[in-house]
C-alpha cells in the first residue's frame, strides 16, 4: 500500500499577536514535503480550497514549487475542481508540470465546489458540459485517443500523468469506474464508514487509463501524538474546526488550542486523534474493510514538530498492519494496461488506456 500526504494547507492565526500565517503556511508546505520524502511517504498531493483557512486555491503553483525542493516522491493534487474549468486549461498545465517533473505528476480531479458560495460564483466556468464530458475531454488531451485534439499542432508532447478522482458519494465512484480511473474516497468527509461506495466502483469498473483492474484510495484525517495530554488538545482543536470553523473563519495556533480542551470529543472517523496505541485498532479496522491500494493522510496541527512526528508514527503504524513484502510505490508498475510506452511520434501513451471507449459509453 503507498503513503500520500494529502496537504490542506491550513492557516493558523495568533489572536495575541493579529499575524496571519497565510505565507508562513505555504513555506511549510514545501517544507513538509521535504520531510515526508526523507520519511519515505510516496506521493505529496495539494488540496484545492478558496477559503481563508486553507490557503491553497491555484495546487498546481504549489506543485511547482514543491517540484524544484524534491526529487523523488510524486507530486500532484487532491484535486484540482474540474467543474470550475476547461479541460484544455487543466490539461495544458499538466502537461507543463510533467515537463518540468517527468514521471512525478499526479493530476487528481473532484468536483466538490471548494469554497464559499460568494466565492465559487465568481470561480465557476460558464460552461455547461458536463463533469462525465470534462472527464473524457481531459482524457483525450492525454491517451492514445487524441482526435480531439488533433488540430491543437502545438500542444506539447509529453509524459503522461497518473490521473485519480477524488470524490465522497457515489457520483465520484461512478465516474472514475466508468472512465477506467483509480477513486480515491474522502472518508474524512463522513462520520461513519461507507464502504458501499467503494464496492460499487469495484464491481462496475471498466478498464481504462487506470488500467484492467480498480485502484482504491483511502483520504483520511489523522493526527497521532505519544503524549496523551497533547493528543487530547489536538483533539479538541478539530472539533473545534469541525463546529465552529464556518463561523470564525481562522484557525486557533497552538497556544489557543490549549484552551479549548472543555469540548468534547467525536467518536466518528471524520478525524482519527490519538496515541499510537488509540488510533491503531481503528485504522486497522478501516483498512480491512476498504482494502485500500493507497492511504491519503492529511494532518492539520498547528506545531509543525508534531505535524511532522505524525507522518513518521502513522508511516509506522502502517507498515506494522501490512507487513506487505512487495516494494511501496509500486502500485501501477506491471499493472495492466498502465505501463508507459512511447508511439512512434513521442508521445508517451498507455497499453490498452484509450478513451474512445468510455466515450461510447456515454453516447
């Protein structure tokens, strides 16, 4: 199973002081990307969020940026809004980040709105094609079906990035079985377990980019601290976000988050909080029941130390449940349908990854 950071970039703000830490924010994502790569983690993927407390609304930026800090996990996104722009526009720019970073490129698409209403009003795209429509223009600038492009002469040639949907109900799961995509789950987004979701894009997924057979995200909340004492702070820090977020608009430092150990805790999987000893039984649990090919962990602390120490501790945890002997980031080597191979023009296509089929599926 691979290791994903999946990265929110939170802001924090310091009441005390009135300093917003919005730059301070993007800094450390580049940072813990370096660090988590160092950890061994696999894939680094940016949210794409326009809000206040989650400073991220252009991924692929941040991307780049984190790109030129490191040299061997994948970079990408979780998950650039497809809905709020042309394929071509995601496509190009794709195309470009996987030129500058050959063979590390994750392109994740969503269609979750990311935002206010205020602010997706000004966002959305006038466009009326639908996200099946977007999702198989997208494909095309990419795989071995490009007549849809054929008279873009000057679209570059380029390696291929490795495409995921992101999604939380069974509209994500749908799409990205009817287009041959791995689905990565936001379990985060749901109190309770919803595996149906993940049976029903198993068993009607069709063969497509993403090879013959389903790959299986996990996207998950997780905060694991030794300390007892300051695992419970942390706790209440997001259920504090959880309940009052909408409405302050910041997220409390660390120091604040101190003072808000008076609320209870949730007993739901919206975020795993705890000690190693805590969170093990639980994410064994969800494992076994989703039999994910990749974890996706995103953790908001505000003590970069312990942001850090817990990628290292769920690294562990992971590795003790799986006890796998085949290599990590492997998932699509010797996959079916998804090893790379360059046409006769350069192109870097995949065996098997054409398009056209999903598009006479929707016809």
């Amino acid at each position: 199973m691979e290791l994903v950071v999946l990265d929110q970039n939170p802001i924090y703000w310091t009441n005390s002081t009135g300093q917003d830490t919005s730059i301070a924010a993007v800094q450390e994502s580049v940072r813990l990307a370096r660090d988590c790569e160092a950890l061994g983690w696999d894939r680094y993927w940016i949210a794409e969020h326009h809000d206040r407390t989650s400073g991220c609304g252009s991924p692929e930026i941040l991307v780049s940026a984190i790109g030129a800090q490191t040299s061997r996990i994948r970079i990408g996104t979780a998950a650039v809004l497809l809905p709020h722009y042309t394929p071509l526009k995601v496509a190009t720019t794709f195309n470009l980040l996987e030129r500058m970073y050959p063979g590390r490129i994750d392109l994740g698409i969503g269609r979750g709105p990311g935002g206010s209403p205020a602010a997706i009003s000004r966002l959305a795209s006038v466009s009326v094609q639908s996200y099946g429509g977007k999702i198989a223009e997208l494909l095309g600038y990419f795989h071995t079906d490009r007549d849809s492009v054929a008279e873009l002469e000057s679209f570059p040639k380029s390696s291929v990035p490795q495409i995921f949907v992101n999604g939380s109900s069974a509209g994500g799961a749908t799409a990205a079985a009817e287009y041959g995509l791995p689905f990565v789950f936001a379990q985060f987004a749901h109190k309770h377990p919803q595996p149906e979701f993940i049976e029903q894009y198993r068993n009607s997924y069709h063969p497509g980019p993403g090879g013959r057979d389903p790959v299986v995200g996990l996207g998950m909340l997780i905060t694991c601290i030794e300390d007892p004492e300051e695992a419970a702070h942390q706790r209440a820090l997001l259920h504090w976000m959880n309940e009052a977020r909408q409405n302050a608009g910041v997220i409390p430092d660390r120091d604040e988050a101190r003072n808000l150990t008076g609320l209870p805790a949730d007993d739901n999987l919206q975020n795993l909080v705890g000690t190693p000893a805590e969170i093990e039984p639980r994410l064994a649990e969800l494992l076994n029941m989703y039999r994910p090919d990749l974890l996706a962990v995103s953790t908001q602390c505000p003590d970069y130390a312990l942001r850090l120490r817990s990628y290292e501790l769920v690294r562990d945890l992971v590795a003790d449940l799986t006890r796998s002997p085949e290599p990590r980031n492997r998932l699509f080597a010797g996959r079916a349908g998804f090893e790379s191979a360059t046409d006769g023009e350069g192109i870097v296509s995949h065996a098997g990854a054409s398009v056209s089929g999903c598009r006479a599926r929707r016809q």
